[in-house]
C-alpha cells in the first residue's frame, strides 16, 4: 500500500509527452491531474484522446500538483523546471537537463536550497537489456558504442550529440565512474545546422576508451554499446533487448554454454557464453515509478541531476572539439 497518490502534470504533449501520459495513468501511486502545452491543435488531440483537463499556463499547472514531468523542447527545460523548484515540487525532466551548461549549474544550486527530488531522463538506465547486464560485474576497459537511426524533425533544436549520443555518455559514466582525460571528436552538419553524425573517441584516467558513433541520418536504426573488460566481453542491444556475455568460466557459470580454448603452453581455458533472461518491461513505465517510489520511500533517485549535468558536460566538450575542427578545416 501506498502512502498517498501524488499528483502530476505534464509539461509539453508532443511526441514523447503523450507516452508519459500513458504511463503515468497506468502508475498506481500517481494522480495525473493535466497537462500544459501551448499549442491548440497538440492540445485538443490530448484533451479528446485521455480527457485530460488542459491548463492554460505553467503557472496554473503546478499551483495543482506535487510533480512536474517536464516533456518540453530541450530550450524551455530550464524554465519549466525553475517554476516547479522554486515551488517546491518533485521534477522529472527528460534529457538533457538544460539547454546550457550555465542553466545546468543553476539548476543544480536551485535544487540544493529547494530540497526537492528531481531524475533526469535518461531512459536507457531502465533498458531491460541494461539492466540484465548490470547484474555482472561491469569493469569496462574499452567501450564501443553505435546509435544510429533515421532523419526525424523531431528534436533537431540540438545537436545529435545532445539529442543521441548523451544517453550512451550518460551509460559510460554510469559504468565507468572515472574522470574524462582526453577527447576527440568530428562531426558534420548534413540536414540541419548542427551536427547530424559524430564520432568520439573519450579517454578516462583510469586507461578506459571509448569510441561512440552517432548518426541521426541513417538508413537503418542501432542501438548497440560494446564492453570489453578483463576476461569478458559484453554485448548490449537496446534496441532488440538483448545482451550477450563471454567470459572466463566460473564457479556460477554452470547454466552458461561453455568450451575449452588452447592458450600458451598447452594450457587451456573454459570459456563461457551467457544470454541472460531479459525481462519484457516499458523503460518509461519504469523510469517514472522509480522516480515516484524514491519520493514515497526517501531514497536518491537513479539518474540524479548531476548525473543529467554530468552527461551534459562532456557532451558539451565534444561539441567544442567539433567546433574547432571544422574551423579549422575551413580556414
């Protein structure tokens, strides 16, 4: 049994908004009470397909609910979460946090005196593909990452490095906990103004490398991240929700198939192959109840907003270094 219902309103009913509406109304503990969206023809569709009470501004929205799911462009993040903490209420805010490092820092502060508890949403946390894996002991020493999918208008306000490849930044500093040394970076401006496609080459202090390779101009979709670590190899699909793991056998590897390999001087190695069970979960179903049963139970949230600031930073450094590449490459 819950303690109460919370309520929520949902800030933004686009594309993505209207899958928060959905899970939202499926989430036992939650009430949602409306939604704001300054556009009338977005807005109608909503009222008429959830008969939700649309709220003609942010202002009347959050003098009505407890948490704000914020669903709106990348630009308008850091207002829509200024007015819900500086009211005191719970935030959820897609990724990535703030349009700006300088809004992410204020955020940040803002959260500090509030008190209030605030997950970015970095849904790739709560793959089931992921989440499979991370019952292994993850120790990454190189890192391979692709996403790839198709040209969609939707989220072109920013660069492919902020709109793709920050969940897979948000994935690697998740796993590897580890200070950025060095990073390399290019990218091109195919269909828009910034860059569409990117690759990037990050090196951490403790030896670690990552090369990730984003595209949002793509023939095919991908969703595929690499981890090669001492004695094992781990392979995560987001996409179709797989994982597979090879490894050096041992003692809890009985399920696993395994066979012997020849090394040096005739000695030999059992390896073991794993297709964990991947169970069949809606990763925004469960990004919004842990958010919800970690303001129930007074707990930190998963993916905290230094996390969603982290994320930002680094991709803020790549897109730097493709800044000046292509200034250079110009001259």
């Amino acid at each position: 049994m819950y303690n109460k219902k919370y309520k929520v309103g949902v800030f933004g009913a686009g594309h993505l908004g209207k899958f928060h509406i959905n899970n939202w109304l499926e989430i036992e503990n939650a009430q949602l009470v409306g939604f704001y969206d300054p556009h009338d023809q977005t807005a109608a569709e909503v009222t008429e397909k959830y008969g939700l009470k649309r709220f003609e501004s942010p202002e009347a929205l959050i003098g009505a609910i407890d948490i704000a799911d914020i669903v709106t462009p990348t630009n308008h993040h850091f207002e829509m979460c200024e007015l819900a903490i500086k009211n005191g209420k719970h935030v959820f805010v897609e990724k990535p946090l703030a349009y700006t490092l300088e809004e992410g820092k204020r955020l940040i502060e803002m959260i500090k005196e509030a008190n209030v508890k605030v997950q970015v949403g970095h849904v790739e946390r709560f793959n089931p593909a992921f989440v499979a894996a991370r019952k292994y002991s993850l120790n990454p020493m190189f890192i391979e990452v692709h996403r790839l999918a198709q040209f969609n208008p939707r989220g072109t306000e920013v660069s492919v490095i902020m709109d793709l490849m920050i969940h897979d930044l948000d994935i690697i500093l998740s796993l590897v906990k580890n200070d950025v040394k060095h990073i390399s970076a290019s990218g091109v401006c195919v269909l828009t103004d910034t860059p569409d496609i990117a690759n990037v080459r990050i090196e951490f202090n403790n030896g670690c490398v990552a090369n990730l390779t984003a595209s949002r101009i793509s023939m095919k979709k991908m969703r595929k991240i690499r981890l090669f670590q001492k004695d094992a190899y781990i392979g995560i699909d987001f996409m179709e929700k797989k994982t597979e793991i090879i490894k050096m056998k041992g003692d809890h590897d009985q399920d696993a198939f395994s066979f012997d390999i020849d090394v040096a001087d005739g000695k030999k190695k059992t390896i073991a192959i794993a297709n964990p069970k991947i169970l069949e979960t809606n990763a925004i179903k469960e990004e919004l109840s842990a958010f919800i049963n970690s303001i129930e139970n007074g707990k930190p949230v998963i993916v905290s907003e230094i996390d969603g600031y982290l994320a930002m930073e680094v991709a803020h450094k790549i897109l730097e270094k493709i800044g000046n590449n292509n200034a250079i490459a110009l001259q």
